[in-house]
C-alpha cells in the first residue's frame, strides 16, 4: 500500500470533525466520473507520502485535530490498512473510512476490532445493472448489499453517500436505493461536478439543481434517519 497524498487540516471530510486526510493509491474500481483518478490508479507519478512524515504531523496537531480521515482510491483493499489504523490509534486520534463497500469482511473486521469511529459509504447507483456503468467493475451486488447491512446494523456511526450523477442516479432510482438502505443513520446526496472527470462523455454532463436534489432527498426520508444534500448545488 502506498500512501499517495496528506492534507494536514480539512474541516470539510467529516462532519464535524476537523480531520488530518490520507490518500491511499489504488481502487477496484474504474468509476466514468471519479476525481481522483491519479490516486484511484496509483499513478507512479505521485510520491510516496512517508508515515513518520505523517506522525510528525499528527503529533504536532494532536491538541487540535480530532482525526484521521482515509480515503483513496480504496482503502480496504489493502492488508496494510489494519496497521495503518492501529498506529493511528495509538497516537490518539479517531479514524474515519471511506469505502466503496465492495470488501465488507474488511469493514467487519475494522469495527470489530474498534480500529474505526466513523464509515462512510458510496452508493454509485441503483443495485441494478447500472453499478457495472457507474464502476467500471462487475461488481457483485451482494457484496455492496452486505457492506450495507453491516453498517446500518453496527450500531456504530456511519453515513451513506450517492453522488447524483444524471443517468446513474435519477429520480426513479431513489425508491430502490431507499429500500435498500433502509435503517441508515445519514445519506447524503452529494453534487456531480462534470469537470475533472475520468471519462470525457462524463465532462460533458449535466448537474441537477438544488431544487431537484431537494426532491431527491425528501423522497429518501421515509427509508432514513437523515437526508441531506453536499456540495454546491444552484
């Protein structure tokens, strides 16, 4: 595993948290619309970010920085990860994933052993045939469902996150993808930025309004604790 970007001090990675960010290289996925394809591909391009450079940092920052936030790419498909948590733990510090929810015995095995505080999980699409378009991966639908149950089940902290991507989330999709996150604490709907994207066809996309996600949101609620919308919708 490598460890491929560091942002010392985010206050927008969790909510509520001022946050340290770490970027491992490296996803099973292929996403049209992912951002951060350098990081998902772990382009050897992009150095190695050392981990004494980054405990020194964490030290430095321990009286103020609430946690650690690990995201990629994919971080639970590295053997490292539990390591990397345990280390970060010791300092002091709380741990939050982002997952894709393709590896759910990782993510058992995390809460299990109490390595994280918070996990935070994509939803790409629908629990249809539209996950292979929005992963670029023949992706197992049962896997997904069960990283899904686990979490809502955990009793633990936890959100679920849709980017509203036009022709991967639509209106009509929202009943199934409530039902099958019925339970969850939080979803949140987060804003489809066309520019940056992987796949040119995906740069020359649409957003939806605020008003449309409102829409999207309140369709949510019945299946939900929370919905809510992020990023900058007009």
């Amino acid at each position: 595993m490598r460890i491929v970007g560091f942002v010392e001090t985010s206050l927008v990675d969790w909510d509520g948290q001022i946050t340290s960010v770490v970027f491992t290289g490296g996803c099973n996925f292929v996403c049209p619309f992912c951002h951060n394809a350098q990081v998902a591909d772990d382009d050897p391009a992009l150095p190695e970010v050392a981990w004494p450079d980054i405990a020194a940092v964490l030290e430095r920052k321990r009286k103020w920085v609430d946690g650690v936030v690990l995201t990629g790419g994919e971080p639970a498909m590295h053997p490292e990860l539990f390591g990397l948590c345990e280390r970060i733990k010791r300092l002091g510090f709380k741990v939050k994933l982002d997952t894709n929810g393709s590896f759910p015995y990782v993510v058992r095995s995390l809460i299990e052993r109490r390595l994280v505080d918070f996990v935070a999980m994509d939803i790409k699409a629908p629990l249809n045939h539209k996950y292979v378009a929005a992963t670029g991966h023949d992706v197992e639908p049962a896997l997904i469902r069960r990283s899904i149950r686990l979490l809502v089940e955990s009793g633990m902290d936890h959100e679920f996150r849709c980017t509203l991507v036009p022709g991967l989330i639509d209106p009509a999709d929202i009943p199934e993808i409530g039902a099958a996150i019925r339970g969850a604490r939080c979803v949140v709907l987060q804003h489809f930025n066309p520019e940056g994207s992987r796949a040119e066809s995906y740069r020359k996309k649409g957003s939806y309004t605020r008003a449309e996600a409102e829409a999207m949101a309140e369709a949510l609620r019945p299946f939900v604790c929370e919905a809510k919308l992020r990023g900058k919708f007009v």
